[in-house]
C-alpha cells in the first residue's frame, strides 16, 4: 500500500498547513525496491522518536519488578561460559588450544552469540508485542523495529561492561586490533537483525518461527565456534564452512583478545551480504505489513 504525506488538513473546509494528511493508494507493487528504500530512510527520524519511547517502555517495565535488573541481561551467557569450564576443568571436554585462557575465551564468545540471538529475535518480538498498537493506531512501523534494536545495544554495553572487568582480572593484553572490535559486533548483530527481519512478517502471523528459533539458536551455537575453537578438518569444519556465524564471531574475538583476524575478506563479504539482506528485509517488512495488519484486523 502506498503512503502519501501531505503538509495540511481540512478544518471546516480550510485546509491547515501545519498539519498533515496521508494519504494511501494501492500502488506499491508498482515502485522500485529503491523508491521504497528510499521511503524508508526518509521517514526513520520521524520513527525513530516512537521508537525511542517504546524502547524505555519496555526497559522499565522489563526491570521495575525485577530483583536482579540488568544482571538477566549477563545471565544467560555467564552461565552457558561457566557450564563449559567446568566441563573443560574436569577433563568431561576437551577444547585443543585456544590460544587465550579459556574463561576469556568462552565468555567472549557467549557474549557475542547472546548478541546475536538478541538480534534475530528484536525484531519477530517487538513487531508481534505491539499488533494491537498497529491496528488501532496508525504509527511508523519502522519504529517497533528500531525499539528492538535499541535493546539489543543497551543489552549489549551492559555485556561490554562486565567483559572489561573479566579481562581486568584475568589480565588479559589487547591491542590496536581493539579499534576493530565494534566492526565486529555490528557485523554480529546486522546478521542477526536481518534474518530476523526477513522472519518477521511470518513470525507475527504464525508461532512457528518463534518456536522454530528456540530449538535452532541452541542447535546453532554447537554448529559456532562459540566455546571451542574453529575446527581445521572433519565433518563439523566442512559444515562451519557454511556458517556465517564461523566467520563472524570468532574473527571479533580475536580483535577483542589482541589477535589479528584470520578470514577478513570473508568476513567482509558476510559484511555487505547481510547489508543487503536487512535492506531486503525492510522492503519486504514495508509491503508485507499492511497486508498482515489487515489480517490481523479481519
């Protein structure tokens, strides 16, 4: 559906130009994947203030009957690293050669795979939380999506934050490689973002894919150099060859612990093919919500 903005309304027949009127015509099929692209970008600032709002909405009402607050934030990927090195120190598994401590090891690489499930799951939420908003209520929908992206990056300096004292304590040196480290995260969390988006318009029609990535995020993590490192040969090396994510995380783990990458030119290549992807994704999240919203509506 198209949308048209006009500056004024009508008040008693005279038109007020500090208002404005939208107007919607059934012609979206007609225009080009970059008029609405264009569309798109042209109309965040306007989203981004909802956006914004319903971001510290959902941050209080997350934490205001919490008793541990942002702590469930570190939560998740404290226990899964604490899991794995007992495991380790038991001799239960054995890892090979990290390079690193291992406790430096497998927390970094928790961190950022909770980022990146932060990330493919912000969009399906936000977008499925405010259906009864979207039907009443006339709002830029890029806004829900820009809430979900705000809580993936709060969560995410309250991660950073804790991993700066573990590597305070552990003393573990970085170096200049530590200025490649936010490239890193946002190429984590642009991957994550954009098959998330990609899902969205099915995730908030059917439960299937909310259900489908809780069983295929853990699964997934096992297929992910996440708390061992990147096999060389074997059945699972072939198949990480297939994982962006066997490119993406461990290449910001080692900005993060002074390393220099190992795959840069693939994971550049991820880079701008998941770039692609989230532009993709919010056309696609363009046409396909008036058509779901009117779903929703009947």
């Amino acid at each position: 559906m198209l949308v048209e903005t006009i500056q004024g309304s009508f008040i008693f027949g005279i038109m007020n130009p500090s208002d404005k009127i939208t107007v919607y015509s059934a012609d979206t099929l007609n225009q080009s994947f970059l008029s609405i692209l264009v569309r798109v970008f042209r109309e965040l600032p306007e989203a981004h203030e909802l956006g914004l709002r319903l971001f510290k909405r959902n941050i209080k009402a997350m934490y205001r009957q919490s008793l541990f607050g942002f702590a469930w934030a570190l939560f998740p990927p404290i226990i899964t690293a604490a899991l794995w090195i007992f495991l380790r120190n038991n001799n239960v598994m054995s890892m090979g050669d990290t390079g690193i401590p291992y406790p430096i090891f497998v927390l970094t690489g928790t961190m950022l795979w909770q980022i990146f499930m932060e990330s493919i799951q912000a969009p399906i939420k936000n977008v499925t939380a405010n259906k009864t908003m979207l039907v009443k209520i006339n709002i830029p929908r890029e806004a829900l999506l820009l809430s979900g992206m705000y809580e993936v990056l709060f969560n995410m300096f309250i991660k950073l934050a804790l991993l700066a004292v573990i590597f305070i304590v552990f003393n573990q040196p970085i170096d200049t490689h530590i200025l490649l480290v936010p490239i890193g995260i946002f190429a984590i969390i642009l991957c994550g973002f954009a098959i998330g988006l990609i899902l969205t318009p099915i995730g908030v029609l059917y439960n299937d894919i909310n259900y489908g990535l809780v069983i295929t995020l853990p699964f997934l993590m096992y297929l992910t150099p996440v708390v061992y490192p990147k096999p060389t040969e074997g059945v699972v090396a072939t198949i990480m060859k297939l994982n962006p994510l066997a490119v993406l995380i461990p290449e910001t783990r080692f900005w993060f612990t002074g390393q220099p990458g190992e795959a840069m030119s693939i994971f550049w290549a991820y880079t701008v093919f998941f770039a692609f992807l989230l532009f993709l994704g919010l056309v696609v999240y363009r046409l396909a919500l008036p058509m779901i919203i009117e779903r929703i509506g009947s």
